[in-house]
C-alpha cells in the first residue's frame, strides 16, 4: 500500500527530531479530538432527523453524517500518525477505513435492526477498519490486537450511550424534570450519545495507531528519540 505510504522506514524518517508520544497520549489524543468529531457527526441525527425523514430518508442521514466524522478526523486526529505531513496521510487512511466501517455498520444496522444489528454492525465495521489500518502500516502482527481494541472501545461507548440517550429520554417523560424544553432535553440526550460513541471509538484509534506504529516508535527509541506523555 505504497500510496499511504505509511511504513516503519517511512515513518521513523519523517519523525526524526520529534517527540515520540507514549500509549497513553495517543489514547489521550484519539478520545479528546474524536470525542469533538463525534458530537459533530451526530448533528445531522440529532438536529436534522425529522427533516431527513422526508427528504432522502436515513440512507442519506447516516451519509451526511459519515461525511462530517470524514472532514473534522483529520483536522483533530492526523497527529496519531508520527512525523511531517501526518494530515494529508491520515485523511486518505481515515476516508477509506471509516467509509469501509460506515458501510458495514449501516448494512448490518438497516438488515437486523436492534442490538443485534448495532452488533454486527461495529463488529463488521471494525474488523474492516482494523485490517485496513494495520494493512496501511505494514503491521500485520498486530491486526487481530487492532480489531479487538476497536471492537470492544467502540462497543462499549455505542451501548453506554444508547442506554444513557434512553435514560435521558425517559427523564422526559416525565413531570418534574429539569427546567429545560423536551425538544432541547431530546437533543442533549442524543449528543451526550455522541459523546460517549466518541470516547469509545476515539480510545479504539489511539490504540490502533499505537500498535500500528510498534516499529517505527522502537527504531526511534533507538536512535535516542524522548517520549512525551
């Protein structure tokens, strides 16, 4: 995969003189800036889901939607990929790995529905996602590590933020709730979704990127490089 291109050699080159970032600043880094992408992403959802009900339907909504997550990731994440020119890099990485994962998840999610659909769908999507990112780095001892960290990081914060986005819609619901309108209680509920999607997933990518880049961090280890946490 040479258009990337992202190998160990390539890497450590263009990555000389930095800072090497440990696992837990790139974890750090993935949850802070695809938390941000992720309460954008889910806008469209959230602020425009009846709208789209009568104009291109949910196909288009979760289009849009896969479309904002596309053009914000690489402004608040190319810095999990090491060296100079990372931005350029990293978008045409994240188009074709999160366009892969968004396909299979709107399959899995419209052919099943429910939580089994939600299941298949991230398992499906990102075991896409995983294989394309260690494809890119040349990291294929590290797939099945990649996969599970993005399956399981990315699980967790979809269901949590299913249940806390239906805790927050029963609260609603009912009389006496906080002094807020219900259309506002509604979309505060469906962003703290993308909140917790994005704490997850962003945690599953700062992993991926780390173990992806296993050899190019241990040839700048050699050269003397300092790690920054």
């Amino acid at each position: 995969m040479s258009w990337w291109p992202l190998d160990a050699p390539a890497l450590a080159q263009r990555a000389q003189g930095m800072p090497v970032p440990s696992r837990g600043a790139f974890i750090c880094r993935g949850m802070l800036g695809f938390t941000l992408v992720s309460i954008a992403g889910f806008i469209p959802w959230a602020v425009f889901g009846k709208w789209f009900r009568g104009h291109g339907g949910e196909i288009l909504m979760y289009v849009v939607c896969a479309m904002v997550f596309l053009l914000l990731s690489g402004l608040m994440l190319h810095r999990l990929i090491l060296g100079s020119g990372s931005r350029v890099r990293f978008y045409k990485l994240f188009t074709v790995a999160f366009t892969a994962y968004a396909v299979a998840w709107i399959v899995g999610w419209i052919s099943l529905r429910g939580h089994v659909g939600s299941f298949v769908g991230l398992l499906a999507g990102t075991g896409i996602m995983g294989w394309i990112i260690s494809a890119a780095f040349g990291a294929p001892a590290q797939r099945w590590k990649i996969i599970a960290a993005l399956f399981l990081c990315n699980a967790v914060g979809y269901f949590l933020g299913g249940v806390i986005e239906g805790a927050v819609v029963d609260l609603c619901e009912c009389s006496g709730g906080i002094s807020l309108t219900k259309p506002t209680q509604l979309l505060i509920a469906k962003l703290q979704w993308g909140v917790c999607y994005g704490l997850g997933l962003g945690a599953g990518l700062g992993l991926a990127f780390y173990w992806s880049q296993q050899e190019a961090r241990q040839t700048l280890g050699a050269m003397g490089q300092e790690r920054v946490s």
